[in-house]
C-alpha cells in the first residue's frame, strides 16, 4: 500500500542528499534511516558509496582483465 505524504521543500533538500544514488527513492532512504537508528551512520562510508556510484554511472571503471594486466597478475 501507498501513501502521500506532505515535507517541507527544506526537508526534501536534506532527503535528497542523504541519497546513495540518484535513483535511490525518498521511501528507500526514510527505510534505511528508520531502520538503522540504532546504528551509527557513518558520513564517510556514504559519502564513499556516493562517490562509488558515480564513478559507475560515469563509466569510471575498470575491467577484471585489465586490473590484473596491469598489476601483472
């Protein structure tokens, strides 16, 4: 079931930038923080993730094959 809910503009800045990823949705990021309010966030570890998956999106990244050519593995 679904709901609407009503935040302020403010409250959906801070929402926004509590994101994993750009696609991530306003009910997965109130879930994990709900959920894990028990647990330290860690500001680095999503700001890392956040990084990660930027890198990703932006075909930042590297293959298998040519990580282990060029340590020479």
């Amino acid at each position: 079931m679904s709901t609407t809910i009503k935040i302020d503009e403010k409250t959906k800045t801070k929402l926004e930038h509590l994101k994993l990823h750009k696609r991530e949705s306003y009910n997965d990021v109130i879930e994990r923080l709900v959920t894990s309010q028990d647990e330290e966030l860690d500001p680095q570890t999503i700001k890392n993730i956040r990084k990660s998956l930027d890198d990703i999106e932006k075909g930042r990244v590297y293959s298998l094959a040519k990580v282990a050519k060029e340590l020479g593995l």
